[in-house]
C-alpha cells in the first residue's frame, strides 16, 4: 500500500527534520519520517500503564563549558 503525506513546510518543521537526520544516521527524509511513524505507531499500540524503558547513547555538546 503506497500513500501519500503532505506536510507544511514550516521553519519550526525544517528545523525538526534537520535535528532528527543529525543525530539519526537516516539518509533522507523519508527515511527519517518512516522510522518516525514506526516508532509512533509502537507507541500508540502499547496498552495504557505500560512501563517503557528508554535507552539511548549519551551526547555532549561542544562549546560550551559545565560547572
């Protein structure tokens, strides 16, 4: 099944886009908004007082220095 998805193109949805293929290794947007679905769609079929646990690697940001 193939459909089609419109999305307005916003500066606040560009800047989104761009952040989640920075830090993705999604080649292309449509790639980046598939993975995206997916993980919604998981999200939406978990039943009501599900405990997720979320893993992820740590990021650290340059330039900038913490106490």
């Amino acid at each position: 099944m193939s459909r089609t998805l419109s999305v307005r193109k916003t500066p606040a949805m560009e800047a989104a886009l761009s952040e989640i293929m920075r830090v993705t290794d999604a080649e292309t947007t449509t790639e980046a908004v598939a993975r995206a679905l997916d993980l919604y769609a998981t999200w939406l079929s978990l039943k009501p007082g599900t405990l997720a646990e979320v893993s992820a690697h740590t990021r650290r940001k340059t330039g900038r220095k913490t106490a």
